[in-house]
C-alpha cells in the first residue's frame, strides 16, 4: 500500500508542476488581453494572482512527494487545491470579463458593478474557493509532519521494510 501511495504522491506532484508551468503560460497571453476586458484592474488581478498561483502549485509539486499522507487524503488535498485555485482565478476572470464583481472584490473592481445574476455568480465561485483551500492547506500541513520511516530514524528504531 505505501508503494501505491508514493507513486500517487509522485504523479500528483508532478501533475501540480504541469499545472503550474500551464498557468504561466495561460497568463501570459491573458496578459495581453487585459486592456480589451471590460475591468481590466479585474485583469491585472486575474494575471497577477495566475502567477502566484503557478509559483505555488510548482513549489507544492516539488514538495508534494513528501508528504506523509494516505491515498484518500493526499487526494483531497490534491483536487481541493486546484479546484480552490482555479475557482478564485475564475471568478476574478468572470468579473473582469462582465466589468462586475463590486461587491465581492471592491479592491480589484473598483467600480465595476455587474446585475445581481452576475454578482451572485461571482460571490458563488470566489466563496467556493475559501473552504477547498484551506481543508488542502490544512491536510498538506498534516502531512508536512513528516513520513513515519523519517519519524523512527529520529527515534533510532528500525524500519520494518
């Protein structure tokens, strides 16, 4: 079972580099779209947070393999963290390209205030985002504490390999 697991840790982590290394890509061209969106500070936010997300996912990839979790855990962590990710990118996307998203993020829209339909939907997929990624950032901190071979090597017993 800890072979089936490592191997899932390992591809994990190497599918979050591919996804990381994606979004650098994405933002790249999304960066030239932004004067043509209908809120481009709602872009600028939308880019800006597509790179620190890239940066994150790669750094979580390259550490992904160590985590000391289980099958079902470390794939929760795992999809909770790209959904959390993708949804707030998208929901900052959404508004940027409606020219709404005021009453969710003020900072970023400024004025820009969309119909109540699209205000909601907004709300919907920026709040969707907050429970996903801190249950991932909760069970990725679990399993940060480190693998139970590593815990007995500390402790001078011997693996049972």
């Amino acid at each position: 079972m800890k072979h089936v697991t490592a191997y899932a840790l390992a591809s994990q982590g190497q599918r979050l580099l591919q996804l990381g290394v994606a979004l650098f890509l994405i933002t790249s061209f999304e960066g030239f779209a932004i004067p043509y969106l209908a809120a481009p500070r709602l872009g600028v936010s939308a880019h800006s947070l597509m790179g620190l997300l890239g940066v994150m996912f790669i750094a979580l990839g390259l550490v992904w393999p160590r985590l000391d979790l289980g099958g079902t855990a470390s794939s929760v962590a795992f999809w909770f963290l790209i959904y959390s990710g993708l949804a707030i990118v998208a929901a900052f996307l959404i508004a940027a390209f409606l020219g709404a998203g005021n009453t969710t993020m003020p900072l970023a829209a400024g004025a820009a205030h969309g119909t109540a339909l699209q205000e909601t939907v907004i709300k919907v997929v920026a709040y969707s985002s907050a429970p996903t990624g801190i249950i991932s950032f909760a069970l990725i901190l679990w399993g940060l504490r480190g693998k139970e071979e590593s815990r007995a090597a500390e402790r001078g017993i011997a693996s049972d390999r």
